[in-house]
C-alpha cells in the first residue's frame, strides 16, 4: 500500500507528533483501565471493603511475573463493579482519557463472564458500557465499539452460555474475542462457539500469541477465522505464519507497555514493533490493561518509540494500520485517515 512520505521529525518534536496524531484503539480491556482512585471509589459507593488500606499500596502490588499472576490481580479489582452506573462510570473515564489522547475510534473489549460470575446480568453490564459509548460520541465526537470477549480457562460450555446470553444486545456489540490464560487453551477449544457468532453477523478477533505459541495464531486464523489478532508478537519466531499475516494483511493489536509488565520481553528496546512493521506487517499500537501497565495509548507509542528509534513514518504507518484494521465502515475509514494526513501534513 503507497502511504504518504512523511517529512522527517526531530527527536524533540516526535513526542508531540505522536501526541497530536489522530489514531485507533483497538486492544484495551475496559475492566484493566479501571484506576486505583475510581476501585476505591466504586467500593465506597457499593459497602464493600478493599484488600488495600489505600491507592499507594494497591498501586505497590502491580508488579507481575507473567500473565497470570496480572490476571489474578486484575480480576479482584473487577470486584467493586456491582451497577450498570459502575460500569459506565468506568468506561466514562476511559473514553475521557482516550479522546485527550486523540483517540478517534475505540473497540473496547469487556469480559461480561467475569461479571456474570459475581451475579451480575449481561444485560446490566452491556447496557452501562454502550450507553458510555454513546456518550462519548456526542460529547467528544469519538466513535466507541464493544468486542465481548469469551474467558479461555472456562469451558465451551460457558462461552456459548455468555453468547446466547447478549443474543438480545447484539446491537450493542460489534464482535467477539477471546482473553485470560492463554497457555494450554488453544483457540481451537472455541471453533464452534466463534462459527455462531460469525453466523449471527459479529466481527471476531482473538488473543494469541502473547505468551502462547505461533500454532496458537495458526489456528486463530484457520480454525476460528478472526480477522485480527490480538498480541500475536510470538509469530516472529515463524517465518511462515510472518508471510501469510503480511500477505493477508491480518492486523496484529500490539501493546508494549503490557509486554513490558508481563515480561513477554526483558525491555522495550528488545521489543520486536520495528521488526514487525519491517516484516509488512499491520501492527498497531494499544494499551491493553492501561491502568495496570503504567500507560495509556499515547505513553505506549511514545516510550516505545523512543526505546526502539522509531520514526515520524513509522507514526504515520501505525495510525494508519489502527484505521485500517478496525470495523469501521470504508467511508468514516477514510475520513479519519485524511484527518491523520492532514495532521502530519502541517506539523511542524
Ligand atoms: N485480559 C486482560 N488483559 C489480558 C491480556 N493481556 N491477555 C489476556 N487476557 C487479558
Ligand atoms: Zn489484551
């Protein structure tokens, strides 16, 4: 794809380049960009007691060896979300956050099974997060989506139960994914749980290769058929599966601040973006859980780019793949890309 040559940008000016840039979020777990303040806030308001005397310390315990030991903390903090006001309280603060960003569009991921199993309806939570959402448009002009995503450790069983479960709130949702633990729940144990949502109209993405094996994106692909993968920074170490996401143009929905925490990579300088994108891949950039990993979108572009030297093109080609890859109509694609050129266009 010819992509606009961008006029080179010094290493002071870059930060605010990518500041200012117009972009796409499409790997965040709204749940994960719940901030100490507001958890405490929400138990307050809900009579229940935190496991922390107070935000110091509870920020103290976000220190994790590896995906499991965060998704063990992140699921206690999904504790004080009891009303569909928490939950658009919650989404409220990201999307606030996200348009000072400029963060144009968003696809938010939720786990409705996380809620489901403190007693919580699906209606309850989809409703509080769309209507965030919907907010959000009229007030910051940023257009906002939900992807459920199925919780891989529980069993087809329950996902199918979850999906029947927000048949009623389609409307409200633009795909499904798959996150949690991801070691030793291959995609494949989803096949026919993600054919019936691909057969109700919904969008499919799914987590693979964060920690997991390239076979892991393989099957994503092939046996789930998603059309982006969520991480996927394992397809590296498969020079095959490099060429078929280049050729297929299968986006990968990177997070580096979360690779760092999550010890995917010993630094941000040994992070493998800059090779990604060398490889024509369409990686993007995103926060994932960005209240646990120390950063929104705009720290994750701009403390990766200064560890890996990337460049204003660079910029250019990331925010373009996030409008590229998203599941936004063609037309509103190209006119938040022209806002993207035109920003670049008459930075100086
Ligand atoms: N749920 C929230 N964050 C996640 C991640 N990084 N990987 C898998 N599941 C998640
Ligand atoms: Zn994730």
């Amino acid at each position: 794809m010819t992509l606009l040559k961008v006029k080179p940008v010094s290493a002071e000016r870059l930060p605010e380049l990518l500041r200012r840039m117009p972009k796409a979020e499409l790997h965040m777990h709204i749940e994960g960009s719940l901030e100490p303040e507001l958890m405490f806030a929400l138990a307050q308001r809900n009579g229940l007691a935190m496991a922390y005397p107070d935000v110091a310390s509870l920020r103290c315990a976000y220190v994790f060896d590896d995906l499991q030991s965060f998704l063990d903390i992140y699921h206690a903090g999904t504790l004080v979300l009891r009303t569909e006001q928490d939950f658009y309280d919650m989404a409220r603060a990201y999307l606030v956050r996200a348009a000072a960003d400029k963060v144009l569009h968003a696809e938010i991921f939720f786990d409705t099974q996380t809620h489901t199993g403190h007693g919580l309806s699906s209606d309850l939570v989809i409703t509080g997060l769309h209507r965030a959402c919907v907010d959000a448009r009229a007030e910051f002009g940023m257009s906002a989506s939900l992807i459920l995503c199925f919780l891989r450790h529980l069993s087809e069983a329950e996902a199918f139960e979850c999906l029947e479960q927000a048949v009623p709130l389609l409307d409200k949702l633009v795909g499904v994914g798959l996150a949690s633990s991801e070691m030793g729940h291959p995609p494949e144990k989803f096949a026919r749980v993600f054919a019936r949502a691909r057969a109700l109209g919904l969008r499919l993405v799914a987590h693979a290769g964060e920690e997991g094996p390239p076979a892991y994106i393989w099957s994503a692909l092939d046996v789930l058929k998603v059309e982006r993968i969520d991480h996927g920074v394992q397809a590296i170490k498969d020079p095959a599966l490099m060429v078929r996401l280049a050729r297929d143009r299968i986006a990968l929905t990177v997070c580096p601040l979360s690779n760092l925490k999550l010890r995917v990579f010993p630094s941000l300088a040994q992070h493998n973006l800059g090779r990604l994108l060398d490889a024509g891949i369409v990686a993007t950039v995103n926060s994932d859980d960005p209240a646990y990993f120390g950063g929104y979108i705009n720290q994750n572009f701009s403390q990766t780019f200064a560890a890996l030297g990337l460049t204003a093109q660079h910029a250019y080609q990331l925010a373009h793949n996030s409008f590229e890859a998203s599941f936004i109509d063609d037309a509103q694609k190209r006119r938040y890309i022209d806002r993207l050129t035109a920003t670049f266009e008459t930075f100086d």
